[in-house]
C-alpha cells in the first residue's frame, strides 16, 4: 500500500541516496540532451551493446569504448551507424572480443541508420521519442536478438528520454528505498509494468525516472573512485 506517509519517507530516503552519488547531475543531464560519449551516436551504441552482456561497466565497457574511439572513430574509419553496421566484424574484436555484443551493436547501428536525420545523434533521439515501452517487441530494434528491455530502456535514455533502467544495480537500490518507506511493490515476471508503476511512484515525489537510474549506478564508493581517478580527464565525455 502507498499512503502519504510512505511517499513522504521515499521523497526523504531518496534525497539522501541523490546527496552520495558522484556528478549525479551531469550524467542525467548528458543522457537527457543525448551527449553521452559526446553526442556520438556509434559510441552510445558501442556502450548499450557492451553492458548488455553484463560486465562491469567502469572496469569493462569504458576502456573498451574508448579504445574503440582511438583506434576507429578518431581515426574516422567509422564515423557513423551505417559504417559500424557494415564493417568487417574481426577487424573490430581488436578493441572488444565478445561477437554477441558487437552483432548486437551492429544490427542496432543497422536500424538506427534507416532512421532520418542530419546525424547519428539526431537518428538516435527521433527513435527514442518514437518508442516507448508499450512498444517493446513490436518495433524492429527490439526484435534484434541480445536486446532486451534493459537495453532498450538504456538506449531511451541515451535518447534523451526519462524513463528507468530495469537492471539488477537499479532494482536492489529501488528495493532498499522501498523497504525504507514500507511500499510493498516486488519485481514481477511483467517487466513493464514494473517500470510503469515505479516511475509513477518516483514522479509522485518529485524525481525523475532517469535520475533514480543514474544515482543507483553512481551511489557505489568504487564508482566514485574510479569516475574521479582514471577517467577523470574523460569525464566530461562519458
């Protein structure tokens, strides 16, 4: 049951998670313009495909998207969705070795590049605010094999939409704050009205969707270290 009394604990709990989590707002603020890694379209693919496989992100899929970025995008060998979709697959496991993802990244890039638009950024945001979850499984990104709706919600949200990242770090951080201000709301075998009924909740005192998914990343004391030491001079890009 959700009372008033249980919003008001959620809105308090939530504010003190918000206060620990590192550059809270620059992150949401970047995926909410579409400026991750940038505004480059190919490497918010490159970042959704490689967390798809769940590897750890700050260890993993930074250092692999930035080697990616030297060795192919700086270099302007793939500057674009339509040249990651179609290029040569061995050539690129220099820079990431997993196939699964990088078929996931090229069919997504396949997809978006049909999509209108003066540039890969703008490809990605017109899809993202075509698409919303009533829409999971019945438009053509979704239907690419390796993209579930944690993917797709990541690619929202890298498309400039608030909505919530259903992945396992988020939800043990959703449970904790719920447990908190005793709203009784378990996970169920319907994903999307999971994240409906969550988003509401959050909206209900005032925060959104995007930033519950952002703090929940970015609260861990690991993340901070790392965010500020060794990527500190990519910050601004990530």
């Amino acid at each position: 049951m959700i009372n008033d009394e249980s919003l008001v604990k959620l809105k308090e709990i939530t504010s003190e998670y918000i206060k620990k989590a590192y550059m809270l707002d620059d992150f949401v603020n970047r995926s909410k313009n579409s400026m991750r890694w940038g505004g480059i379209g190919i490497l918010m693919v490159l970042d959704a495909s490689f967390t798809s496989i769940g590897v750890n992100y700050f260890n993993a899929v930074i250092p692999a998207v930035l080697r990616f970025k030297e060795n192919f995008y700086d270099t302007n060998e793939i500057i674009n969705f339509n040249e990651l979709a179609n290029y040569n697959l061995d050539k690129l496991k220099i820079t990431w070795k997993n196939e699964r993802s990088w078929l996931v990244a090229k069919n997504i890039s396949r997809v978006l590049s049909q999509i209108e638009g003066k540039n890969d950024r703008e490809r990605l945001r017109k899809w993202a605010s075509l698409n919303d979850l009533d829409k999971f499984k019945k438009e053509d990104l979704s239907k690419i094999k390796g993209v579930g709706i944690i993917t797709y919600q990541y690619l929202r949200i890298m498309g400039g939409i608030d909505t919530l990242m259903p992945d396992k770090i988020v939800i043990k951080v959703i449970n904790e704050l719920f447990k908190y201000a005793n709203i009784d709301l378990k996970q169920d075998k319907n994903t999307i009205n999971y994240i409906k009924q969550v988003e509401e909740i959050f909206r209900n005192i005032n925060v959104e969707p995007v930033k519950i998914t952002w703090m929940s990343w970015l609260i861990d004391s690991e993340a901070k270290k790392i965010l500020s030491g060794k990527y500190n001079n990519v910050l601004n890009l990530i």
